[in-house]
C-alpha cells in the first residue's frame, strides 16, 4: 500500500459524499479542511494541519517495528537529570545523552548494534512535507522518537547538535493533543504556545531552525489509537 500518495484522501472522499448529500451547493468551491489547513507559525515554520492523517496506521505500524528492535529509554541528561521523555531512533544517526553530553551516534548504546532503518513511508511522508514548503532536496539522515506520557515535558531548549543548519526538522505528532512552546533565537524571550494535534506535521526552516523551543507537560487524555501517549518524530539533516 502506497502512504498518502493523495494527501488526506479519505477525508477527501467523506467531504464528496457530503457535499452530494447537501442541498445547498454553499461549499462548493472549497478545498477539503485537511487541504485548507497549512499556516505560518513563525518565519520559515510552516504547520500542515492533518498532513499525516491519511496514513496514520502506517506509520503508526512502522514506529511499532523500530521500537521492537530499538525499544524507547529514558535518557539521561549531561546535568544529570533522567528526562521525562522517553526516546528513541531509527536512521543512521540516533540523538543520544548521557552524563558525558549530547551527540549523535551511529549505534543505539542499549544493543550496540546501528539503528533501525528509517522506514520508507515515514521518510516520504516527511519529504513530502518537506518539498510542499518548499525543500525539494531534504534527505534525513535521523529520525528521534520521543514518547510523552501525561506530565512528561520537554524544557525549552535549542536543536544545534545538527551540522547542516540550512536543511529544516520536520516534525510529525501523533496521538494526545501537546501544547508546544515556540520562542526566539533568544532564550529570555517568552515562548508563544502553539497546539499540535495527531496528524500535524510542521517542517522548521530558516529563521526559526535555531529557536528555542519545548513542550509544555503534557495533559491526560485518551487518544482514540495512541492511547494515553504522544509520540513526536522528528527527521534531522545531521551531516
Ligand atoms: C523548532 N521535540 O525532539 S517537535 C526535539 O514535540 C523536540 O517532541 C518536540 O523539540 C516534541 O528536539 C518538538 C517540533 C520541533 C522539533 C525541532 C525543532 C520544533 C523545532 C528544531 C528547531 C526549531
Ligand atoms: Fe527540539
């Protein structure tokens, strides 16, 4: 089966046969919600509202698979704080921390053995996303699992562990709804409060690849597939 090759095309489907069943033709000249849904959350930070949603179980399927071969781990911070979030990798390169610092590392520390492939419908999803704002060429080298479960948090903080600063993050979230904090390139501004649903997928380029961000703790819930989780993938240009 082909992963979203038509951008939330079952949606689009239920939207025909709505609009058979009405009488008055009001909506007739607009794009299904999903399509309608692309907005600007800051320079070069664009949010594809339900973006993911039409290949939900797919993907959802694929992650399952990694984290079998590489299962989420609560990692450790260089301070010495064990992180609320629970990660993981697939990709060449993993994001790992432990109490001597942050890096990127060929091998999951856990097996010693490399990370799991990244899975082909996550890695067209996320270039799709990519080119439709505007990266045609974007070739993840990463992709970091996080799993937040009610009250896991991520502080505010910089993404600079990456090499390659001129390729954007693209972001996919799935499950419970999260508030995200977005800020500046300074950390003294006061961060904006964005919400990211199942389904949205934000692509992070130029002016705001180097902002702090983080998520506030994240609210109990029951999410239809995912539980009482969220899980956030995040696909990285580290070369
Ligand atoms: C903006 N993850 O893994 S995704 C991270 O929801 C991380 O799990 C959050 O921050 C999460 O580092 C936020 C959105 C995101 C990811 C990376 C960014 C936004 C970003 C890098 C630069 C700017
Ligand atoms: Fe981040």
């Amino acid at each position: 089966m082909e992963c979203c090759g038509v951008l939330g095309g079952s949606c689009h489907a239920l939207g025909v046969q709505l609009h058979r069943m009405s009488t008055l033709d009001l909506f007739e000249d607009m794009p299904p919600a999903e399509e309608a849904g692309q907005s600007t959350i800051a320079p070069g930070a664009m949010l594809l509202h339900g973006f993911s949603l039409a290949c939900d179980a797919e993907l959802l399927q694929a992650i399952e698979e990694v984290l079998k071969q590489a299962p989420l781990r609560h990692m450790v911070t260089p301070g010495g704080f064990t992180m609320s979030v629970a990660m993981s990798n697939c990709g060449g390169l993993g994001w790992v921390s432990d109490s001597s610092g942050y890096r990127y590392s060929e091998r999951d520390p856990l097996s010693g053995q490399a990370w799991p492939t990244m899975p082909v419908c996550c890695l067209e999803l996320a270039q799709r996303a990519a080119a439709q704002s505007g990266y045609q060429e974007f070739q993840p080298t990463a992709c970091l699992i996080n799993e937040y479960v009610p009250g896991a948090k991520l502080s505010l903080h910089q993404d600079k562990d990456e090499l390659n600063f001129s390729a954007p993050i693209v972001s996919m979230s799935l499950g419970l709804p999260a508030t995200f904090l977005f800020g500046t390139t300074q950390r003294k501004d006061r961060p904006k409060r964005h919400r990211l649903n199942h389904g949205d997928v934000v692509v992070w380029g130029g002016p705001s690849r180097l902002a702090y961000h983080g998520v506030a703790p994240l609210a109990d819930g029951v999410h239809p597939i995912l539980g009482h989780r969220r899980l956030n993938l995040t696909f990285r240009c580290v070369g």
